[in-house]
C-alpha cells in the first residue's frame, strides 16, 4: 500500500509552557486538517513581552493526503 504525507509548519504560543504551546498548535491544526499523523517540534522559543513570557514552539506536522 502506498501513501503521500504533507508536511506544515505550525507555531503555537502559551503563557503557561511550551507543553501547552505544542498543545495548542496540535488541537488547532486538527481542527482544519485530517488525519494528522506526526508532529515534531524544531524550535522552542520565549517572547518577553512587558515583563511577561509567551513560551512559542515551531513544529511541522504531517498528514495523509486522501484520496
């Protein structure tokens, strides 16, 4: 059986962790694509914002093209 993935980028941001910032990136994504199958995180940030830290992740995700 033969398959074709596509592969994003996605960022998700968080006051909390970069945990809920991978989180929140995966739950959205899944929201508009289907059949997502791996993500894997490439980047871990911190914006300082006024006296605050918004921990960012970049990640790509895959998912399986449908016929």
């Amino acid at each position: 059986m033969e398959s074709v993935y596509k592969v994003v980028e996605i960022i998700g941001t968080s006051d909390q962790s970069w945990e809920e910032a991978a989180k929140v990136a995966v739950n959205k994504a899944s929201k508009s694509l289907r059949n997502l199958r791996v993500a894997e995180v490439k980047e871990m940030d911190l914006k300082l914002e006024e006296g605050t830290m918004i921990y960012r992740v970049k990640m790509n995700v895959s998912f399986k093209y449908e016929d």
